[in-house]
C-alpha cells in the first residue's frame, strides 16, 4: 500500500484530496505547514508527497529542495501561482511534476499513479553488466540503487533526472527527441511542457560535465534533441 505525504495549509482542499486518495487505497499523511511536514516526511517515509508551495511557515519551493537534498522520493507540486517561471523554477530545485490550481483531482490522482508505478518499475528494473571497461568510465549508472557516480563518487539526483539518464545510459549514442525524454519521465499522464527537458539537461550537466557550457557526455543535437556519450 503506498503512503503519500500532503502538505498543504488550505484545510478544504487537504480534505478533498486526503479523501480521495484515501478511497483510491493510499495511505495518507497530512501537515499543515512547512515543519509538520518535515517531522511526517522523517517519521513515516512517503512514496511520494504532494506539496503546496504557499505555506504560512515556509515557501514550499524552498522546503522541495530540502527534501530533494536528503531523498529521491517523487514530488508533485501544487500551486496557483501559474506561470512558467514559478514551474521552471520548481522543476531546477528538484520537483518532479507540477500542477496548477484548479485540478481536477483526478488528474491528481492519475499523477502519483505514474509516478509511483515509474519509481516501483526502476527499483524492480534489471541491472547492466558491469565489466572492467564500464568500471573505467567517468560515469556509471547503478540501477539497482538508482544512483549515478561521477569518477566514482555519487551525485545526488532527482527522480526525473534519474530516469533521463538512465534512458540515456541504456542507449549511448542514441538521440531522443524532446517528446521522447518527455514521454519517458512523465508518461502519458503529465501535461509538463518541453521546457522541462531543457531543465532537467541543465541541471544534469552542472552535475557531470567538466564544463557545462561545452558538453562532452549530453550533447545537443541541433533540430532534434539529445544525446549520450560515454
């Protein structure tokens, strides 16, 4: 049974989505402000949590990056703050889908399911071989702990960052089109815009290459999308 932690302050809507959820099978958890939901997240360990970025002790883009920095648990934002810069924004700090108020809250709902069935599929997914020439590259993606080594050191990395890489490590030298890296983090279900590949890039390579600005592992393929090298 999967346990979703909630943290938004408007008691209305906590309700309606805390009922839902709760007849669609979840198990939910709910805090009213930034600290409660810190204490919940510590104590129960969600499979995913729902946040809500106006809170009246924090601002919840803010509390997403502390989350991010200690867990790759999926995390859907929930805003009425609707413009692009308020998603861009949210996506770099480590969310990994956002919605807009109103919803409907069967797209809610549909959401965390292709969130968690994409989590529960990589953890189950299988693992590559790891021969001595793979032991040798700079990069190298562990499946089975969803974790990426740069040099063999760890990097820490959102569930969406994750993913990408992991299409990108499974398939080097392929180039995926920016609806293909879409379809492949989000699914059918999510209606994100492409712009949030371009972050999701952008952040990666900050993360792995010596120098972002001229990329040596993900390559921009002009008119067309990206690419891996090893």
């Amino acid at each position: 049974m999967s346990t979703v932690l909630l943290i938004e302050d408007d008691q209305s809507i906590a309700d309606m989505i805390s009922i839902y959820l709760s007849e669609e099978g979840y198990v939910v958890y709910s805090a009213a402000d930034g600290k409660q939901g810190l204490r919940l997240f510590e104590k129960q360990g969600p499979h995913v949590v729902i946040l809500d970025i106006m809170l009246p002790d924090t601002n919840g883009v803010d509390l997403c990056r502390q989350l991010r920095a200690v867990s790759v648990v999926p995390i859907l934002i929930i805003s009425a703050k609707s413009e692009v810069s308020e998603r861009v924004k949210a996506l770099m700090l480590g969310a990994d889908d956002f919605l807009c108020k109103p919803f409907s809250i069967r797209e809610l709902a549909a959401r965390i399911q292709a969130l968690l069935r994409r989590s529960t599929k990589s953890k189950v997914g299988s693992v590559p071989n790891t021969d001595s020439k793979e032991q040798h590259r700079s990069i190298v993606v562990d499946m089975d702990k969803r974790c990426v080594y740069l040099h063999r050191v760890p990097i820490e990395t959102t569930y969406s960052e994750f993913e990408m890489m992991k299409y990108f490590w499974l398939h080097p030298g392929k180039v995926f089109s920016r609806d293909e890296l879409l379809s492949k983090i989000r699914g059918i279900d999510s209606l994100v815009t492409e712009r949030s590949v371009d972050v999701h890039i952008t952040n990666l390579r900050k993360k792995i290459e010596q120098d972002p600005k001229e990329p040596k592992h993900i390559q921009t393929v002009r008119g067309v999308g990206y690419k891996f090298e090893h």
